[in-house]
C-alpha cells in the first residue's frame, strides 16, 4: 500500500467519524437541525481557503525555483479549492434558504465576493488548460494564482467591513458564540477536512505527476514517419 | 529613450492602428449599441423599469465590451515583435501602461458614445448634479482598461483569448462596476460620490501596482 492510500484512507476513515460527531452535535435552538449543515460548510469554506493560500504559495515558489513539483501543487491545491468552494457555496446557499429565508441575497458581502472568487479560480483552470505546454502553464498561472489569493481576506473579512446577514466570526478573541459540544464537532471536522485537502493534494499532484511522464514517452509529431531506407527496396 | 517616453510612444503606435483598423470605432460601438438595444426586447416594455435598470446596464455594457477593447485583434503583438522589443531593452511596464493609456482613451470613448446613446434608450431619471459622477467614471474607464490589459498580457498567445481573459478579470473588475454605479446612485439620496470615487481610486492603484510587479514575468510568461 503506497502512502497516497494510507492517507486517503485515514482521510475516509476520519470522514466518517466527523460525520458521526457532527449527527450528534448539539443544534441550536431556532435553526433546529438545518444548524447541522455549519459542520460542513464552515470547513468546505476554510478549507477554500487554505487551497488558494498554498496555491499562492506554491506559485511563488515555482517562480523562485522553476521546478515542476510546485506547479504541480499549485495547480492540484486550485482544482481542490474550486471544488470546496462550489461545495461551499452550494451548502451556505441551502442554510440561507432554510434560516434566512432566501437562497441568494444579493446583500450578503461573503456570498458575493465568495462567488467572485470561484470564478475567479475557474478562470485560473481554464487559463492552465488553454496554455500551449506545461512550462507555459505555469509561467502564466504563478502569476494569476499570486494576484488572485488577495481575494482570501476580502471574502473572510467581508463580514466584519460590511453590514450582513451572514453572522460574524464564529471564534473571537473575548470568547466562542457557540456552545462547547457544537464548536468542539466544528473543530474536529475543520481538521478532519484539513486531513480531506492533504490526501487529495498528494493524490492528485501524483496523477499530475504521472500523465506528465506519460505524455513524455508519447511520440512527437513526426517521430512516427520513418525517412525512406533505399536499401530496403528491391531491385527491379 | 526615457521610460515616460516609451509610454507615449506605445500609447500613440496602438492608437494609430485603431484609426487605421477602425477596430473600435466601426465594430466595437456597434455592437455596443445593440447591446444596450437588446435588454428593453427581453423586459418587454416597462418604462418604469427600463429607466430604472438603463444606468447598470450602461455599466454592464461598458465592463464586458471594455475587455473586447483590450483586447482587440490591433493591440495584439506577435511572438517575433515581443522578441524583438525585448532585445531592444524595452520596459514591459512601460509597454504595459502605454497599451494601457491607449485602450482608457478609447473606453472612455467608447463609453461617451454609449452614455448618451443609454439616455435615448432607456429615459432614465439623471439626478440633479449627475456630471460629478463622471470622475468616477473616468477613473473606472481607466482601471477598465488597466485590468483589460493585464489580462490581454496573461493571454496572450493563446487560442481562445477573446473569452478566456474576461473569464479571468471580469471578477477582479467588480469594485471598478460598483464604485462607477454607485456613484451615481447616490446623488439623490445626498450621499457623497467620494467613498465611491475613492474605491475606484484604489482599484486603480492597485491595478497599476500589479502590473508594475508582474510586468516582467509576464513579458517572459508570453515567449
């Protein structure tokens, strides 16, 4: 067993046992059990943000070091953090429509500039996927995912510029807004999702990995037309 | 030549070529007319309505169809000419902001033509003292231009660049459409346009900031 699949293992494993934490988490008194749907939204939402935060990252050490494994990460940790934020977006969305009433408002600061942000990194996928070869790729996606991450603090810090229906932050210096047994369940599933994002970067950077060789033992254009062997034809 | 020089000298070769292709103003405003034309079609007619919404969807309007500026086939560089202004010693950012300075000029043409054409169409109600909001609208003209050039940079080269580089910027162009809208929301409610003008300030600050830092890496980027 490799250890990709060791951690995607522990990742399944520990997913379970959030699950299990989070059904019997205590819920809150007006929201009733829709509440439940903060232990996977809140750690979709971090975890977005850790994925750009290292795709930023890793960008700025690709433009330092100019090796294929930070492009690598870097574009793995996008792939990851549209993914969380589209599920994210559809989980905040579904809470907005069982508390607030409304599935979108227009209003709300995080979920406008949390959109922006998602297309804002499908458009750093689409501009990887457009790009002519790899070294391109990286050459022009660094810099999109190191201009892009500016976007992080703006959506978490959104809530506290502007007035919302989103409620603030959760853990704040004088104390918690939540009871003990609730934000113990949210902790624990933030890390097992944290768990979630490292087995899927190793994976997914090791499949990046492996179509990038496979591509390199792939024929060039006319690697396959043989010149002409006058020895070989007949005499006639 | 000085930096300040190589700006102007861009800026004046991009507009050249536009007054040669006619890129802008023959095919670009066109079809930004028709663009402002097609919303009142798919309301049906409500007056009420098309005054109400006719000032966004000039800035809608002009958002989308400022990065079909930036980009236009005649501001595009081919491979060998960005080899060869490179081996010249040419500044990117100089190349950059003179590409810049070119494509404010023409949106905010672009956009002249377009408000007035907005004001028929859509009959809406201008507030008192309307013409302070075009500062506003200058500044969002020229950071417009500024994130439209970036992206035409991060793209350039690439097959399907016309779709690709609004798909990346037009997100990053938002507090630019805010600040340009609000400001001339306000002004009926006595609200100050200059939190808005100053949004649109930073935007631009910051824009120009980018580009000043990724200039180079984005000459190197498009080889």
């Amino acid at each position: 067993m490799t250890k990709i699949q060791v951690m995607l293992g522990l990742a399944a494993v520990a997913l379970a046992g959030g699950l299990v934490l989070a059904l019997n988490a205590p819920i809150d008194a007006l929201q009733g059990e829709f509440s439940r749907i903060m232990h996977l939204h809140v750690p979709a939402s971090w975890l977005a943000f850790l994925a750009f935060g290292v795709t930023a990252v890793a960008s700025i050490m690709w433009r330092i070091r100019r090796t294929r494994a930070w492009d690598r990460r870097a574009a793995a940790s996008a792939e990851i953090g549209v993914l969380f934020t589209a599920l994210s977006l559809a989980t905040g969305s579904l809470w907005g429509g069982a508390v607030w009433g409304t599935y979108w408002d227009w209003a709300d600061p995080r979920i406008a500039t949390t959109a922006l942000m998602f297309f804002v990194y499908l458009g750093y996928l689409a501009l990887r996927s457009a790009s002519p070869d790899a070294e391109s790729a990286a050459a022009r996606s660094s810099i999109l995912g190191i201009i892009a991450v500016v976007q992080v603090p703006l959506v978490y810090f959104s809530v506290n510029m502007f007035r919302s229906l989103h409620q603030g932050q959760s853990i704040r210096p004088d104390g918690a807004t939540m009871p003990g047994g609730m934000l113990v369940a949210m902790l624990v599933n933030v890390g097992v999702f944290t768990l979630v994002y490292f087995a899927l970067l190793a994976a997914r950077t090791d499949v990046m990995r492996q179509e990038e060789a496979a591509r390199a033992l792939e024929p060039a254009a006319g690697e396959a037309v043989r010149p002409p062997r006058f020895d070989e034809v007949p005499d006639v | 030549m000085s930096f300040w020089g190589q700006v102007i000298e861009f800026a004046r070769r991009d507009l050249v070529a536009e007054r040669r292709t006619g890129e802008v103003v023959a095919i670009v405003m066109p079809f930004g007319a028709v663009a402002l034309m097609t919303l009142p079609f798919a309301l049906t007619i409500d007056s009420a309505l098309l005054s109400r919404v006719g000032p966004a969807m000039f800035w809608v309007v002009s958002l989308l169809f400022a990065m079909q500026i930036a980009l236009r086939h005649s501001a595009a560089d081919r491979p060998e000419h960005r080899a060869m202004l490179s081996l010249l010693g040419i500044d990117p950012f100089a190349r950059l902001i003179g590409r810049a300075a070119s494509s404010s000029l023409l949106v905010g043409l672009f956009m002249a033509v377009m408000f007035p054409l907005m004001v028929v169409f859509y009959s809406p109600d201008l507030p008192p003292g309307w013409p302070s909001a075009l500062l506003p609208a200058a500044l969002a003209a020229l950071g417009l231009s500024l994130v439209g050039t970036l992206a035409a940079e991060v793209t350039a080269g690439l097959s399907g660049r016309t779709m690709l580089a609004p798909l990346i910027v037009a997100p990053l162009a938002i507090p630019l459409l805010v600040g340009g809208s609000q400001a001339l929301e306000s002004l009926p409610d006595n609200g100050g346009i200059l939190p808005w003008t100053l949004l649109v300030a930073a935007t631009d600050l910051a824009l120009a900031v980018a580009g000043a830092v990724v200039a180079r890496p984005l000459e190197e980027a498009a080889r």
